[in-house]
C-alpha cells in the first residue's frame, strides 16, 4: 500500500478546496488491481493508522488530482499555433490538409504517441479527444492510451459533407465504422468511446441521424462535437438546418443532446439552449485559449451557473495555444473577468482549478471516478513543485492562504511545475 506524505490537495463535493499542508495519501488496489485512493487528509488525523510502514516524504511537494481535458484534438497537435483569420479558415488552411495524412496507421500512430506523452508531461491524465475521419487515427489513439493505462475516451469523426477530399466520409461507412470501433474499445480497460460528428454543418441529416441511433443504441458512450463558436458557423449552420430552432437543437432533434453528451464551446447561446442543455444533462467544454487565438467570443459563466448548466475546461488544442491547464485556467479567469466585466464576474482560484480537475470529470459523468483525490477514486495524480521556477518560488513562498497559493501556480505555471504524473494501475508507478 503506497503512502505519500506531501501538501495535499483536493476537493469537496461542492467544489471547495481541501488543502493539507502536510498531507497523507495512501492508495490500494481493488478488485481489478486498479490503484485507488484510500484515504487522504492531514497527517495528524490518518498517520496512526496509514503511516506506520513505508512512506515516501515529499517536503516542498504538493499531491493534486490529475487534470481532465475536456475537449482536445490530438491530429491537430502539429498545427497548434498556426495564424488565421477565423475558425473557418482556420479550419480550411491547416485543420482540414494536415488531417487527411491520418489515413497512414503508421503517421497516426507517431503522432499518438506525441500526443498522449506531452498530456502526461502537463499532468492532464484524463481527456476527451477527437480522432480524425479515418478509423485508423481511433485506433492507434486507443492503442497508445491503453499501453499507458490513462483514462481516454475518444471516436472517429462524423463529416460526410462540405469537407475536402481525404477528410470526407461516406454516410453509411463512417456509421458501421463507428459502431465496430465501440464494440473494439468501449469499455476496456479505462477507455470509452465518443460519437463524434464534427459539427452539424459537415454531416448530413442521414449521417446525425444515423450518429442518433448508435448513441440510444449505446447510451454508456460519449458524445461530443462543437456547437455556437462563431457566428460565421452558426449562420452556415442555420442555413442547412432551417426547421431547427438553433444550432444547439439541431443535435436535440437527432437524439443527440443526452448525459454525456460534450459540446466544446457553447459560446453564442441564448437562454433556451443553456435550459435546454440542462435538462437534457448536455454540457460544454470551456475552451478560453482557442475562443481567445481565434476571436470567437467569450463562454458566459455567469449564465451557465444561473441557469445550472455543466460545464468544464478543455484545452482545445489546436485551436488552443497550449496543452498546459495553467494556461487553460488562466485563460478562463481572462475570460471570466474581461468577457462579462460589468457583472464583476471574478471567478475564484478555487473554481478554476476544480473546472480542470473535479468539475470536469463531473461534467464527463465520471464523478469520484477521476479528477480528485477523495477515497474510492482512481489514484490518478500529479506532484507539483512550486519552487520549479525562480519567480514561482519566489511568490508561492509569500502565499497567505489557499488561494494565493493557487492563483500564484495559474498565473505562473507552466509544464515545469508538474514534476511527476502517476496513472493508476495494477502495477504501481507508472509515471511520465
């Protein structure tokens, strides 16, 4: 039984923070072999009966939950940081020609296992991802993801229209190729599947509503695709679907607003589609980095909360600028505060980091499961070191309170204060 004794960090089931400066995590395995956490606090209350064999002391360290990504495309890895004028052309510049190589199992396969390494290296250990058209990019993301035992759910992408040759593919294929690549990988080991069409503007209605079927077919699997990110798209998207209501209902009226069902963006909605996600349980994937680069607007937070709308944070790489959460976080909080400055909207260090890390993983309908460090979760988590950089030492060493400490990691943070993530598994240690 692993016992680590560090500064701690966690949260409770209403998002507050939990933070032991000196802390006790102990881990074990249950039925499966899988690591989970048995229990975790102060020190003082828990070392009588945890502490008394082998501990590993981190002094200087702080034991937090693996971050989860929301929203991520890993074949857009090599195209982060790319210039446009807009998603759209973003989308036809780079996006759409540097997909059409994920034909190639072999390039599919380099490029996971990138992908899935440099999410480790920034402490992300669970995440929603898009694959391209090609069932080949699916399955090497699947692949690399089991051979690290990391918690990733992922899916071939739907667009069997208004997509260039190479990217395109047939209505009736890409659904036979969805639902062989559920029955291979849904549920194994600690990977799920996703539904994924694009958007509703590159598929047909034959092809959502065949992506409709699948998901009451298989209601245990994800969904996701975009909705409301720019207003070029949704005037495309009103276009093609005029007896919709709006963009948003498009997916409602082919069965696919549901739980676990994760649309990135969400930025341009009115007050209908936020009650309509929150009584379908539909959430959003607050992508700040990528609604930033590309000038598509800002999530209303303020709106979600009172309306009861879930959401989390996503990187959405690449579109976003970075797969580092702190970026992510810091990303939001410009956001938050710029976005809707005349409500005085501030959001809380706390809040930011439990988007990233416990109400994410709630949004993702995987509540205890991963994204904190209470007893019964996964034992997924990172071990950061908030000495990494000269300046981060410098100010986290002035911290007063939780909050400073957190504010002060966001702002400053980057890959270098993650020294270690641990993935939970039946043999202990895996780390990256």
């Amino acid at each position: 039984m692993p016992v680590f004794r560090s500064a701690l960090l966690r949260f409770a089931d209403d998002g507050m923070a939990l933070f032991d400066p000196d802390g006790l995590l102990a881990v074990g395995p249950d039925a499966q072999g899988r690591q989970r956490v048995l229990a975790a606090g102060a020190w003082s209350d828990l070392a009588l009966r945890f502490g008394s064999g082998p501990v590993e002391h981190l002094p200087g360290r702080i034991i937090a939950p693996g971050f989860v990504d929301m929203h991520i495309h890993f074949p857009q890895t090599d195209v982060i940081g790319s210039p446009a004028d807009g998603l759209l052309p973003w989308l036809e510049n780079y996006t759409f020609p540097h997909e059409k190589r994920f034909v190639a199992p072999d390039y599919s396969a380099q490029v996971a296992q990138f992908f899935i390494a440099e999410l480790l290296r920034n402490g992300v250990t669970t995440a929603l991802a898009f694959a391209t058209s090609h069932p080949a990019s699916a399955q090497a993301l699947f692949v690399e993801a089991q051979h690290h035992q990391m918690r990733l759910i992922t899916g071939k992408v739907l667009q069997d229209r208004h997509s260039p040759d190479g990217v395109r593919d047939d209505t009736e294929q890409s659904l036979i190729d969805t639902e062989a690549l559920i029955q291979r990988w849904h549920g194994v080991d600690r990977l799920g599947y996703a539904i994924t069409p694009r958007f509703a503007p590159t598929s047909t209605p034959e092809q959502l509503r065949g992506a409709g079927e699948l998901a009451a077919r298989y209601p245990g699997v994800w969904i996701q695709s975009h909705v409301a990110e720019n207003l070029d798209e949704i005037r495309w998207a009103h276009e093609l679907f005029p007896a919709s209501r709006s963009y948003l209902s498009v997916y409602d009226d082919f069965g696919l607003l549901r739980e676990r069902a994760v649309y990135a963006h969400c930025i341009h909605l009115d007050e209908h589609d936020r009650a309509l996600m929150r009584d379908t349980g539909a959430v959003a994937a607050v992508s700040p980095t990528s609604n930033l680069f590309l000038g598509s607007g800002f999530f209303d937070y303020a709106e979600a909360d009172r309306v009861g709308m879930g959401y989390g944070l996503a990187s959405d790489v690449g579109g976003g600028t970075s797969f580092s959460p702190f970026h992510t976080m810091l990303a939001a909080y410009y956001v938050g505060r710029e976005g809707q400055a005349k409500r005085g909207l501030s959001l809380s260090p706390q809040h930011l980091w439990w988007q990233h890390t416990a109400g994410a993983a709630r949004a993702l309908g995987l509540a205890g499961v991963v994204g904190n460090l209470q007893p019964g979760c996964e034992a997924d988590f990172i071990v950061l070191n908030p000495q990494a950089t000269p300046l981060l030492a410098r100010r986290t060493a002035q911290a007063g309170s939780i909050d400073e400490l957190l504010f002060a990691m966001i702002v400053l943070g980057d890959d270098r204060l993650v020294e270690k993530t641990v993935i939970s598994q039946a043999k202990y240690g895996s780390c990256a």
